[in-house]
C-alpha cells in the first residue's frame, strides 16, 4: 500500500486561488455580449432590489434583484443637426435617462440605464425639441428588439400570458399587446387590424358550428377546414347572417371549390348555404345524432322513468338508475373495455388528505344487461344505438336509408314523446344525414376546436377583448 506523505504534490496546486479578474472585473461580475449595438457601457453594473409584493400584509415583501447596466446611447453622424421644423440648426440641451429592459439573466431580470441626448432649436420663434433616438429600443415599448424577439418566441410556443410575463419579466398588459399585434400582422391586411386576410387555398370540405362566447347567451360561429383543421372564420353571432358574411368575404369563385359542409341540426346554417350555392351538400354527421339522442332521449327518458318507479313506491329500483346515464349512453363495446379494469386501482387515494383508495368493481356490461332486461324503453334504447352505428357505418345510400328507416319506425312504435321527436329529427334531416354514406365526413375537427375554444379560455380565466380571443383561437388552430 503507498504511502501518500511521500507523494510529490505538483508546484501548481500549491498556488493561491485567483481572487483577481484579467478583465478589471469584481467578484461576481462576468462580461458578455448583449447581442445589441447602438451604445457602450459607461460605468460598472450594480443591483437593485425592489419590492416584489407591496400588498402582503403581516409578513415581510419579498425581494426582487435586478441587474442595471448604464449605458450610453451611440450617436449616428449627420443626424439632429437640423430641426424638422423650420430648418434651422439644432444644439444640445442636456441629456435624460431612460430604463429599457432586456432578456433575463437566468431568472434576474437585465435593464439598461441609457443616457441620451436631448437637443433644443436655436430659432427662439421656434423652440423645438427632441430627443436622441434608441436604435436598440423597441419602438412601441420601453424593451429592447431581442426582448420583444424573446416574447414573441415564447408566445409561440403555446405560453399564456402570465407565463410569458414571469418568464421575460416583461409587464402582462405589455406582452398582451405584443400578442395581439403579432396575430393582426399574421391575420389581417397590411397588419392594419381592419380586415381579415382571405384564405390562400381552396376548402372543399367545411365545418361549422357555435360555441359560448359570454354568459348570457352571447355565442359565437366558427367556421374551419375540416381537411386542415385550420379555423377560417369567426364571427359574433350564431344567426344565418353568419354564413353570408363568411360567403361574401371568400368571395364566390372560392365557394364554387366548397363540395361539402359538415354541420349540426341548425336549420339556419344549413338554409344559408343552400340558398346562395344549391350544389354545396350538407351533411350532419354521427357525432350530432348520438349526441342528440342521449341529451333529449336516453337522459329523459331515464329521467322519467326514475320519477315513475319512485311514484309507485319502487324506491330500490329508482335508486338503481342514479349514474346509469354514463351505461345508458355508452356503446356495449365500450362498457367491454372498462369492465377489462375490473379490480385496476383507479384512484391511489392518499393518507395525508384521507382520501380511500378506489378500485374499479362494478361490472358496466353486467350492469347495462339488467337494465335493459328490467325496462323496455331502455331496450330500444339499445336497439336505436346498435342501429344507428350499423347505419353510419355503411358507404352505400340505399342500405342507409333502409337502416335510418327502421330506426324512425322504431321511435314511433313505442308512442314516447322522446322517441318520437327524435324519429321527427331523422325524417326532417335525412337527405342530409343520407349524404354522408358517399362522404363519410366528420365534424370531428369542429368538436376538437370547441374544446380548444374552452382551453384557451380557462388558461386566460377568460377574456375581456373578443378580437384578441378570436384571434388566438384562430392561431392555435394553426400551431396544433
């Protein structure tokens, strides 16, 4: 075994630590380039702090740092030597500071003190003032280019607002403005923010439907490429002036090129678009008549029949059918693979907030048997789906007309209101449901981006400007 005490120890690990910088620089100091031109550094950096919470109460305000460079800003020859005004020379008349934020420095923001110089007119009749200008500077916000460079970037990605500000330390109501003229610049002609750009390429197949804009039935209409998913249109309202907007404003050569529209039961949508272009088809699609079918049949239904067996005192069995609804609208092949999870830990619970741990034990196709066993409305509600699903399923017209026929006989047979008005559904819409055995199109973009609306929403817990909200839907149509 060696014996270390007799080991050389080189001459260069016996030297001091270097306490001194080759650059001039103090401890904790580091010199790099900004990415800028237009100024020079004319005194060492220093830090600041401020108060980052003013409002705390009972407690001590955290503390912000901030790292200020002053800077001086670089004037261009022949620039300020004559006034705009009356021509005459132009002499300087002190200096002012400004602060400018750039990128952060990890989390600790980057500001930059810059002196600049004012200049007055030397006409007394005139008396004229300016100031230098800063090349570096944003020229909407006290920024520099690569901040707002930086925030754009980020908005890009899918960042919200409040994240963004966190992350640039730029104000939110600043990075709100960014956005925003970013989106009118991209979406409207000339950036002006007065008119939407038209579509660059033909759609033959669209989608249309409404969505929540307000509280109070405010709603608004979009209209998207179903082949892209891409939202062509929004607009504040869900009337059928909607439609002749969108149609004037595509123009009508690009209407000539739209084979297809894929929309729900609005009958004003649908009038709207056969009244200017006839040969456009209409088709409504699977995912509005099961939709339609489980909110105004198998939920009432259900609802009423839980209302009948607690009238005649069948408590036990009313019981039964509280939180059927999911079993009742669910496909047997769906109920299959949930019961697949029989005994899965669905819920791990936890012991520091007393929350059990849940395991999945109902058996949902065992369940769905006796249900529909026990009631013979919630039998042809089996038959309707079943159906329904063979119908859609099917390319040729003929046999879906013949499928969809049956299910009208069906509802009328069992002399139920909810039935019936859901076989004078089918009869009323049925070219437009007969459409799409030769499309086979789908609204399933249009849902998708309903779901989206409601995302970018919650994230921003709402939107007080319509034309902001309306354009970052259009663009996260675009980035998905």
């Amino acid at each position: 075994m060696p014996n270390y005490t007799q080991i050389a120890i080189p001459d260069q690990l016996l030297e001091p630590e270097i306490t001194t910088s080759p650059f001039g620089l103090n401890p904790g100091e580091i010199k790099m380039a900004t990415g800028l031109s237009g100024f020079v550094q004319i005194s060492d950096m220093y830090t600041h702090y401020k108060e980052h919470n003013k409002n705390m109460v009972n407690q001590e305000a955290p503390q912000q740092v901030q790292y200020i460079f002053p800077v001086k800003a670089v004037e261009e020859q022949d620039t300020h030597l004559f006034c705009p005004k009356c021509s005459t020379y132009l002499k300087r008349n002190g200096t002012r500071h400004v602060k400018i934020k750039h990128l952060p420095y990890g989390n600790i923001p980057m500001v930059f003190d810059v002196e600049k110089q004012q200049f007055v007119c030397i006409n007394p009749d005139c008396g004229h003032t300016e100031a230098q200008e800063i090349s570096f500077k944003d020229p909407s916000h006290r920024i520099t280019h690569t901040c707002r460079t930086f925030v754009e970037d980020l908005l890009k990605m899918g960042l919200t607002l409040k994240e963004v500000s966190r992350v640039s330390n730029v104000d939110k109501n600043i990075v709100k403005e960014i956005d925003k003229t970013r989106l009118l610049e991209k979406y409207t002609v000339d950036g002006a923010g007065k008119k939407m750009k038209p579509p660059e390429e033909y759609s033959p197949h669209l989608g249309i439907d409404e969505f929540l804009l307000h509280k109070g039935h405010q709603y608004a209409t979009i209209i998207i490429d179903l082949d892209t998913g891409h939202v062509l249109y929004i607009a504040k309202s869900k009337k059928k002036q909607v439609v002749y907007d969108f149609m004037k404003w595509v123009g009508d050569d690009w209407m000539k090129h739209v084979e297809a529209i894929a929309c729900d039961m609005n009958a004003d949508f649908e009038e709207a678009f056969r009244d200017k272009y006839p040969d456009i088809k209409v088709v409504f699609d699977y995912f509005h008549l099961v939709k339609n079918f489980n909110d105004k049949v198998v939920t009432e239904v259900r609802k009423d029949e839980f209302k009948r067996l607690k009238s005649e005192g069948r408590d036990e069995e009313a019981a039964r059918l509280k939180g059927a609804r999911f079993i009742l609208t669910s496909r047997r092949e769906t109920l299959a693979k949930h019961d697949l999870d029989i005994g899965k830990i669905i819920n791990p619970g936890s012991e520091l907030f007393n929350i059990p741990v849940k395991v999945r034990e109902l058996k949902l196709e065992e369940r769905y048997d006796e249900l529909i066993r026990e009631n013979k409305l919630f039998f042809t509600i089996d038959l309707i789906k079943e159906a329904l699903h063979e119908a859609y399923r099917t390319t040729d017209v003929d046999v879906m007309k013949k499928n969809i026929g049956r299910i009208i006989g069906i509802c009328y047979a069992t002399e139920n209101k909810h039935f019936k008005w859901f076989g004078n559904l089918l009869k009323n819409h049925l070219h437009g449901i007969l459409t799409h055995a030769g499309l086979q199109l789908s609204s399933g973009k249009v849902e998708g981006t309903n779901r989206m609306i409601k995302t970018i929403r919650w994230q921003a817990y709402g939107f007080g400007d319509d034309e902001y909200f309306f354009l970052k839907i259009m663009d996260a149509s675009r980035a998905a």
